[in-house]
C-alpha cells in the first residue's frame, strides 16, 4: 500500500511493558493459533468473552489459568508506567500501524458525514506481551482485538510476524486488513450492531450464538474492504495479500491447521470462503450498505 504520504493518526497509547499485570504465554504453547481463532474476545461478549475461551483453550493444550496469571510460572508481575502516547517511543512498524489507522478515520469519517452523523475515533492501544484493557487481560496470545468498553483496538505488532511466518500471510496490505478489520468492530460499535448482537446471544443457543458471532466477523471483513477501496491507496498485489490472509484466519482452515475436523457449528469468525467473499465484496463495492451480513443467507 503507498502509506508514505498518509498522515500518522494521533490516537494512540503505548502501554508499559507488563501492565496487565500478568505474563505471556512462555512461549506460546498454541496461544498463537488460539490467537487467530478468538482474535476479538472483547466485541465477542464484553468482558465475560473470557470465560468462553476456556474451553477451547483446553482442548488446545493451552492453560487458561495462564490468561488470568494463576497459571504455574505465571505470578503477577509489578505494575510499570503508565500508558503513554509520547511519537518519540513508538517504533516503525507502530509508525506505519498509525498511517493505516489515520486512513480509516479520514476514510469513515467521510463516510459518516455523508449520512449525517459524525465518527468518533478508536483508539489504538499498543502493547508487549501483556497489558490491560477495558475488557480484561491483554495477552499477545489472543491476537488483535476490539473492546467495546473503552472503545479501543488493542495490538501486540508481534502478531504480524505470525501472521507471515506462521500462517503464510505477508505483506502490508494483510497487516493493513488486520487493523481495519478491528477498526471495523469499532463502526459496529459505534451503530449499536454489537449491543444488539450481544444481547441476542444471551438468550440463544450456543450454536446460534456462534452463527451469530460469525455473521459479526464478516461484516468486519466487509468495512475492512470498504476502507481499502476508498483509500485509493491499493498496489499491485495487494488483493492477492488480502485474499490470503482472509483465507489463512478462516475457521475452517485454522482447524484443520491445528489437525481437526472442520465443524461448521463451531465457527466465530467465518470459513475462509466467506472471509474472502465478504472482504471481496467491500472491495469491489465501496459501499458499507453492501456488507449486511444479517439479512438472508451467508
């Protein structure tokens, strides 16, 4: 993407090495995949998203005793600085993390103006390994993510290593899609789709709510498309990034990643036919109206 020109956005925090107040995974332990399987508790169920994860933590071999500190080797570390959003301590690859967001908010802003309204930014909390949120216990492990309680898009840049290193997703434009996907939870938020969604979960099934939750995703997917078109800042190539990392986070792809058998049931975020379809769609649209991902079939 020809970022260059862009200018950086100026919300943002850089949170304190072990603010959360908890270690990492050690290592990781499948915390990675785990990862790209939840990679937005927070806009999942608030703060209780957590208590959710559990279960497929254990079946991944993953403690979650770990993500709450109380996981052996995991004693609470001391509190350290607070957050700061001082330019001079961020690092390039934060840098260029704060072009992509200054472009979603030159980009939705436009676009709630044309309807009216006016948009009210994210911001953009960086952290290492651990820190804290609105909606709970920041860990690397869980991947970017979106809380609705403080209104915050939180990310550990570490992840865009994984991304093309462990599921073969390079480029800017795939990290790109990473922060405006998260952005995209945050237009959600701001239109009230994720109250809504969230109350309608808790008097449904598992199953539905995971239905649900998937249709959620792909609406993201979709507002993360929309950006890329209207930027105009799109270079060769980079569809086929975008298109490879929508695939790589597909639910059915990560399953069969981590060696089981694809359960549509089990699905939050969407196979990697839909992430394709839906990012697609923004892009070849331009148009948020295009991405009611709760109207018919997926």
């Amino acid at each position: 993407m020809r970022l260059d020109d862009e200018q950086e956005s100026t919300n943002f925090e850089v949170q304190g090495r072990g603010s959360g107040g908890f270690g990492g995974f050690g290592g990781g332990g499948g915390g990675g995949m785990l990862g790209l399987l939840l990679p937005l508790i927070g806009s999942r169920f608030g703060c209780m998203g957590i208590v959710v994860v559990v279960g497929i933590m254990l079946v991944m071999g993953v403690n979650p005793l770990s993500l709450l500190g109380g996981g052996t080797g995991m004693a609470p570390t001391q509190q350290s600085a607070p957050a700061s959003n001082d330019p001079q301590q961020l690092t390039e690859i934060q840098h260029w993390s704060l072009k992509v967001l200054g472009s979603t908010e030159r980009t939705w802003g436009k676009l709630f103006q044309q309807s009216g309204q006016q948009y009210r930014p994210t911001i953009l909390s960086f952290y290492s390994q651990s820190g804290t949120s609105g909606c709970g216990a920041a860990q690397s492990a869980m991947g970017p993510f979106y809380c609705p309680t403080d209104q915050k898009v939180y990310l550990d840049t570490d992840f865009f290593e994984e991304l093309r290193q462990r599921f073969g997703a390079p480029g800017d434009f795939a990290q790109a899609y990473v922060i405006a996907h998260e952005v995209g939870h945050h237009i959600q938020n701001l239109e009230g789709t994720l109250g809504d969604v969230n109350k309608r979960q808790r008097s449904v099934s598992e199953e539905q709510g995971n239905a649900l939750q998937v249709r959620v995703e792909l609406q993201a997917d979709c507002y993360a498309g929309v950006w890329a078109k209207d930027t105009g800042l799109m270079e060769q190539g980079d569809l086929e990034e975008g298109m490879t990392a929508a695939h790589a986070i597909g639910d059915d792809t990560l399953q069969k990643a981590a060696g089981r058998r694809p359960v549509e049931a089990s699905f939050t975020h969407g196979s990697s036919a839909q992430r394709m379809e839906w990012l697609r769609r923004g892009l070849s649209t331009g148009d948020p109206s295009q991405c009611d991902t709760f109207k018919g079939a997926i």
